[in-house]
C-alpha cells in the first residue's frame, strides 16, 4: 500500500513538471503568446482585404470560384478605386449593371488585374468624368458606357480585345479615344453619338467597322480607314457634319449604303482602285462634296448616292452602271 501511495505522489508531481516545461501530451493547442500572434495576423490578413482600395463601398461576391464586383453598397460614393482582392482571391471582373444608373460616381479606377467589364455595367452614370481602365484588361461588355455623358476621354490599353455593341454610345462629352492595337471589331453603334468626339484613329489591326459605329459623331474632323477593314457597315459615319478628310484604305471592294450620308463638311473625296461598288444614299446630302476622283475600276453607283452634293454625273467613268436617281 505505501508503494503504490508512493508510485501515486510521484506520478501527480512528474505531470506538474510536464504542464510546465510545456511537454506532454503531443497535442497542439496555442499557448496564450501564440494564439495572441495567430490573431494579430488573421486581423491583419482582414484588414488587408478590407483596405484594398474603396472595399467598404462596394459589394463583391464569390462567383463559380472568381471574385466579382457586383454593385455599389456607398449610394452616395463619387470617386471609387477598386479593390484587386476579396477574401485573398484576385478580382477579374465587374459584373453586368454593376454600377447602372450610379449618378453620383464621377471618377472610378480599376486595378490591375481585371479581365473584364460587364454590359451596362456603368451604363446611365451621367456624372462619370473620369475611368482608369488598366492593361490587361480584355473585354468591354455591351452599352457598358452607354449615357455616361460626362465621360471626357478614354485610354484603351492594347490588351483589350472585344468592345460590344453600343459600349460608349451617346457619351456625350468623350472627345478622345485611344483604339487599342489588338482591337480588330469596331461593333455596331460603338461610338454612337458621341457628339464631341474629336479623334478616333483606327489601328492596323481592324478588320471591320460596324454598322452605325460613329454615326452622328458630329465633330469628328478626320478619318483613315486602314487597308486592314475588310468589312465596312453601312451607317458608320453618318451625320459626321465636320469630316472635311476620308482616306480609304484598299481591303474592301464596296462603300454601302448611307455610310457617308449627312457628311456636310466633307468638300473631295479620292476613291481607290479597289471600289467597285457605291451603294445606296452613300453620300447623300454632302452638302460641300464637289470633286470626287471616280476609279477606272468603278462598275455601279447606288440610288440617291450622290444626290445633295455638288459632283456631277460627267465625272463617272465610262462603263459604270449608274442608278437613273444617283444624282437626283
């Protein structure tokens, strides 16, 4: 009995040595100086997140394993930085109506590292002055900019690849643009209405102007078609009032319908070897064209073409099926 009485104290006092050297039981729980450091750092991990950029005034969510800004939770917010992380996963995109109809923002900034922007996704905000939009950047969703009347100007990185339809439709107030080299499309009504364009210049790489893609910017005053555009849509320049110089580059073989119509202050114009066809209304009410270099290679000339200009039928060259209503 007092062997075992004794084997019982010198157990009790071996486990107070170990609880105190820290020994024991191989188990990992956290001493206090640890679970203090472990929490510091998840605190910081959060207020990392948290801080980058304008986190707190836009709602993000986790979407099919990418994270996604979704809206704005600062109703009343006016400049924005975007934030590049949620919960430590890079941010690639805006979503679709993300910030539609936002008309207090005035200036946004997008970090690197968005892949793209969603249709309408700052469709309707008036206010908007200013957008930073990084390289890297690929895609521009549909009427993404649509009746952002404010918008001055806009600096494409050559990263960006697709721009869909209607994307700065009446922006109002854009005059400069920068195409991006890697941008082949020009979709349909693109810049549409951007009344106070000043200068698009187009790319080698462009292959196709949609149709309507700059009708009614009104003081557009130049535009070079590369020999790159295969395709030209009819529209694309209508009521450009103020091109006075069109250049037109070789890769097509047909100017459509009404793509010059209302071009008042275009006054000549030299059409390459290349065109052998002038559509429907394709100058109608040019006010000021009155010398057209007619091309050997011409074979017809559309209704209306030329009716409401000053460029006379004798000019055409012998051999052109010419429409009897071509010149009124």
């Amino acid at each position: 009995m007092k062997t075992s009485l004794s084997l019982k104290i010198l157990a009790a006092i071996f486990a107070v040595i170990l609880l105190f050297s820290g020994c024991g039981s191989g188990q990992t729980n956290d001493s206090g100086a640890e679970k203090a450091t472990k929490s510091a750092a998840s605190s910081d991990d959060k207020s990392t997140v948290k801080n980058d950029g304008d986190y707190d005034k836009v709602t993000v969510s986790d979407e099919d394993g990418d994270a996604v800004i979704t809206g704005l939770k600062d109703k009343k917010a006016q400049t924005l930085t975007l934030p590049s992380v949620y919960n430590s996963k890079k941010i690639t995109r805006i979503n679709a109506n993300a910030f539609a109809d936002c008309k207090t923002l005035t200036e946004v900034v997008i970090p690197e590292g968005y892949l793209s922007i969603g249709a309408n996704a700052f469709k309707g905000c008036v206010n908007l002055k200013a957008v930073t939009i990084p390289k890297g950047m690929k895609s521009i969703g549909g009427y993404a900019f649509e009746g952002c009347e404010k918008l001055l100007g806009v600096d494409l990185p050559d990263s960006v690849e697709t721009i869909l339809m209607y994307a700065f439709h009446d922006c109002k107030s854009l005059q400069l643009v920068t195409l991006p080299a890697n941008l082949t499309n020009i979709n349909d009504f693109t810049f549409a209405g951007c009344v106070s364009l000043k200068e698009a210049a187009l790319s080698n790489n462009t292959v196709r102007i949609g149709s309507n893609a700059f009708e009614g910017c009104k003081r557009l005053e130049a535009i070079e078609i590369p020999d790159s555009v295969t395709t030209l849509c009819g529209y694309a320049f209508k009521d450009c009032k103020s091109i006075k110089k069109v250049s037109i580059g070789s890769g097509f073989t047909t100017i459509g319908a009404r793509i010059f119509e209302g071009c008042a202050g275009l006054e000549k114009l030299a059409i390459p070897d290349n065109i052998t066809v002038i559509g429907n209304y394709t100058f109608y009410n040019c006010k000021s064209l009155s010398k057209v270099s007619f091309p050997k290679t011409l074979e017809s000339i559309g209704g209306k073409a030329f009716v409401g200009t000053k460029v006379k039928k004798d000019s055409v060259p012998k051999g052109c099926k010419v429409n009897p209503n071509a010149f009124g």
